[in-house]
C-alpha cells in the first residue's frame, strides 16, 4: 500500500511541469543494455548453442546426450561432491550457528565467529587448494592425508572449509529466531528437551535448514577454480568438462558439448535456487 | 549501544528460568560450546597457518627465510608474465570494475525508487540473477562476445566488462541496505521543491546520504575482482589468480606462490573484516 501511494505522489511533479519529456523508464536504459548485453545475451547463447550442432543447424536431439554415460558420469561426479560437502557443511555450520547464537550476543566469540564468517565465505578459489595442499597434501605439514586426492573426499573437505561459515550466515537468524517463550511454554507443558527440538525447535528450523544446504549445494555446484587448482589432470565435475570443452584443441566438433553441459548446469541450478527460495519464504514465516 | 542490541537479540538460552536445573544445562551447553569453537577454530585456522608457514620455508625445509616475501616484487618465470604485471592488473582492474559498478547501479537504483518503481522488482532479480548463472556457464556464452571486443582491444583490463555483472548481487544487496535506510521520497521531494535538478537530487542529495552503502559496495566488489579465477583463464586472459595456478603447473613449491597467496589473502581478509566493522557501526548508530 506504502508503494501505491509513493508512486502516486511522485508521478504529480512530472505531470505538472508541462514540459514534453521522455518517459522515466528511459533513465534505466543504460542499466538494461549493459545487463542485456553481459548477462542475458551470453546465457541466452548458451541456451540456444545447446539446441544447434557444431555447423550452426538445429538440433534438438543433442539434448539426448544429456543421458550420454560419459556426460552424465560428469554429473553424477558433480552430485556426489555437491551432496557430500553441502550436507557436511551443513550439519557443521548448523552445530556452529547454534554455539554461536546461545552464548552472549554482543560477545567476542560471536563477533569473531560472525566476521570470520563473512570473510572465509568468499573464501575460495585457487588460495584454498594452495592451503590445504600445504596442509595435508604430499608434503603436508600437519600430516598426509592418503585420501587428499581421493575423489570426493579430498576436494569435498576443502570445499566445507568454505561451507561452513555460508552457512553460519545463512543459518544464524533462523537460530536467533527462536523465541523463548517456545522453549518455556513447551517446558510448562511437561515436554524434555528432546520432545521440544522433536516437536517445536526442529520443525521449525527444519525449511531454513533445509534452504541453507540448497545453497550450499549451488555454492559447491558453480566453484571451478579451487577443483581446478586440486586436480587439473582428470576431469571429475561439470566445470572442469566444461573447461576442457572449450580449450581441447580437438576443435568445432566439441563446442556444443560445453554449451550442453552449460544448460544442464543452468536447469539444475534453477531448480536449486527454485527450492532454496521456497523454503526461504516458509522459513521466513517465523522469524518475524 | 551495545545494551540496546543485547536486549533485542536475546538469545534463547540466558533469559530468566528457573535457576537449579539451569545450572547444569548451562554447564552443558558451555562445554558444547567450548568443543565446538575449538575444533571448528583449529580446522579454519591451520590452513591459513599452513600457508603462512610454507611461505616462510628456507632453501631447506625447515628453516626459516623471508626470500618468498621478496621474490613478490621481482618474480618472473619462462613463459609466463612476470607476477607484479598480474598484480597490477588485477588492482586496475579492481579500480575500473567499482567505477563502473557504482556508475551504473547508484543512479539507476535512485532513479527506480524514485519514478519508476514498477521496475523494483525486475532490477533486482537481474542484479542477483548472476548468483544462480555460475561464472563456467557465462564464459561459454561470453565467448563470441569477447571475440568482438578482442578486435578493439587485447588487454586483460577487458575482463572488467564482465567483471561487473559478477559484482552486481554484491553491490546491489549492499546498496539497496543503505537505499532502504534513508526517506528517498521525502528527500528528492525536499530537493526537487527548492528548485533541484533531477542529477542534484541523486548525485548531491541521495548518494552522499548511501555513503555506508556505497563503501560496502566497493569493499565486496574489490573482494571479487582480487578472486577471480575462472572468466580470466578460460578466456585466456591474465590476472593474478591465473598467474598463481600457472606458477604452480610450472614450479609446484615455489615459496613466492604461497607468499602471494596469503598477501592476496591478507588483503581480501582486511577488506571485508572493514566492512563487517563499518557494517556494525553504522546498526549501532542507527
């Protein structure tokens, strides 16, 4: 209602001027045209590519080898990393936020779990391979891990590293969201601890839980730099077949491999992030 | 300040209950607590020191020398560009990624909430669009494009083009914060009624009112540009990250690859640990 009213008020000024100009939409040209350009023509050729064989005809049956072994073997590869590291991260990041959100609100621990969080979030990319290599690869300091380049486990621990703290952030205002009158007034009624997170805390954490291991399912499914760096001789996920398409010297013949797997990417990240918004409003619910 | 904030964000564990059987739940929860903060610490930490420790690695392992921390400013390798020329690309390109970024989203972003306000919703959706289309899928698509550009120019500072559509859910999350925070409508209003153009109104009246916003902004788009791997390789342009991976295909434990990792790392960490701090004063203001 807020909205319908500024809109009536700033539109009177305009009108009242008398002045013959152009519509205000205009002033959002530049904008559009530049998102048009860099974002939505690229994505737009990818998903037209995908449909096209390499001599530039259509052919809508190349969606079929979407069920290729070979290429759906790279995406079983990206489901196994994806589920592995985005439920681990998850269940961790979940314990975390709550260690987080029961102690003193504006104490150190928190800020510094807070801020440490943001920062280790956007953490990634060839530095973090280069960490864990040091840490626990061949010639690790701490040990070496025999399974370090064991596939998913090796890449899967360096992408909870990351996890983790996207989900603290994610996770936390669920957490905080928590009224205590819940907790006393499911106490009054003689409910234990457990039947309180069985029945009141669980469900309604359970679709912010739930959104926050989607996105950290997409965090995982998108991240090319930091397997690349890890292993750059096999290829295990969609990324890193997708980068081989593109610069494999076998030339025309594969182009359309990579817009196929960048469609079969962009389908399955649309229904993640489809989900993960779902459950964000149905979370969002409480936490008024 | 602080109190104000304690008494809202209550937790749901330290409000009043009955005291006896909350003694032994608390000590409970504190040595969850206490676990859980350390070992979680000790897996974030030791990396970070693994590296720090890797970069201060001598000829012979186990001892200690500060060559890898030199060899940054004059490191070169067959083949490949010598490090700093990465280094400063990627900080112009850093530059040159926030103008723009700010340059078209702050007017555009004034200039909807004000007239146009049917476009709200479709401005944002575009601008976190990039976040659900990951960087390997818009090289596919930016190729021919890139193709295009590569006629007028062969310069890695190209990449900013696309550069700034990666900073654009960023940017414009932290913008839409600070637009959210001021009275758009009565302000313009104020301005417009003392005879201001429509440009005062969002350069000199608005935008200096964002300044917050606009801070985090570039804070976040720096912190992007500086990790960028995945658009500069594919599209065979250099930037430090590239020059990082193609120091390690080529010398797998040159010390200069771990010093520069955590300088980079360093510098990445101090600008978002500046946000967060920023971020928090401003709420404890307000």
């Amino acid at each position: 209602m807020a909205v319908a009213a500024t809109t009536k008020t700033d539109a009177r000024p305009s009108r009242a001027g008398h002045r013959l100009s152009a519509p205000s939409w205009v002033g959002t040209v530049p904008f559009l045209a530049y998102v048009g350009i860099f974002l939505l023509w690229p994505t737009g050729i990818v998903v037209v590519d995908a449909f096209k064989n390499p001599n530039g005809a259509w052919a809508f049956s190349n969606l079929t080898e979407l069920g290729n072994p070979l290429i759906r073997g790279y995406f079983i590869g990206s489901f196994k990393l994806c589920v592995f590291s985005s439920v681990v991260g998850a269940v961790v990041g979940a314990i975390l936020a709550y260690a987080v959100a029961s102690g003193d609100p504006d104490g150190v621990v928190r800020r510094l779990y807070l801020s440490s969080s943001g920062v280790l979030g956007q953490f990634g990319g060839v530095t973090l391979a280069f960490a864990f290599l040091v840490l626990i690869g061949p010639v690790g300091l701490l040990f070496h891990a025999s399974w370090y380049f064991d596939f998913p486990w090796g890449i899967g621990l360096i992408y909870i590293y990351f996890e983790i703290p996207l989900m603290v952030l994610v996770f936390l205002p669920a957490i905080d969201g928590l009224k205590v009158q819940w907790r006393e007034a499911s106490e009054n009624l003689g409910s234990s601890a457990w039947q309180y997170w069985r029945y009141v805390g669980g469900p309604l954490l359970m679709p912010a839980f739930l959104g926050g291991t989607l996105l950290l399912f997409a965090a995982a499914l998108s991240a090319y730099a930091t397997i690349q760096a890890w292993e750059n001789q096999v290829a295990y996920v969609v990324p890193q077949q997708i980068s081989t398409a593109l610069s494999s010297e076998v030339g025309l013949s594969n182009v359309n491999v990579a817009d196929l797997l960048a469609l079969g990417m962009v389908i399955l990240m649309a229904i993640v992030m489809t989900g993960y918004a779902l459950l964000q409003r149905r979370a969002a619910r409480w936490l008024r | 300040m602080a109190a104000v904030t304690a008494l809202s964000e209550t937790p749901a564990t330290s409000a009043g209950r009955p005291r006896g059987m909350q003694a032994r739940r608390r000590r409970r929860l504190n040595a969850f607590r206490y676990v859980v903060f350390t070992v979680l610490g000790l897996f974030f930490i030791l990396p970070l020191l693994a590296l720090l420790r890797f970069s201060l690695e001598g000829d012979k392992l186990g001892t200690w020398s500060a060559t890898a921390w030199r060899q940054i400013a004059s490191y070169q390798n067959t083949g490949i560009p010598p490090l700093l020329s990465a280094i400063e690309i990627t900080l112009e390109l850093a530059i040159i990624t926030c103008v723009v970024t700010l340059a078209l989203l702050v007017p555009t972003m004034i200039w909807v909430r004000l007239r146009v306000r049917w476009l709200d919703r479709t401005i944002e959706f575009l601008c976190l669009l990039p976040l659900t289309i990951p960087a390997i899928v818009l090289v596919v698509g930016l190729g021919p494009i890139y193709n295009k550009i590569q006629h007028f120019s062969l310069s890695s500072l190209m990449l900013f083009w696309i550069y700034v559509i990666l900073a654009l859910p960023y940017a414009y999350r932290a913008l839409a914060a600070a637009l959210n925070a001021i009275d758009v409508t009565t302000l313009s209003e104020a301005a417009r009624s003392l005879g201001a153009s429509w440009f005062t109104v969002i350069v000199r009246v608005i935008a200096p009112n964002m300044r917050q916003g606009i801070l985090n902004a570039v804070l976040l788009t720096w912190a992007t540009v500086l990790g960028e791997f995945t658009i500069a390789y594919l599209l065979l342009y250099t930037n430090l990250q590239v020059e990082l991976y193609s120091i390690s295909r080529n010398t797998p434990n040159a010390g200069v690859l771990f010093s520069t990792s955590f300088a980079a790392l360093l510098f990445a960490f101090v600008l978002l640990l500046i946000l967060s701090y920023a971020g928090r004063a401003r709420r404890g203001r307000g």
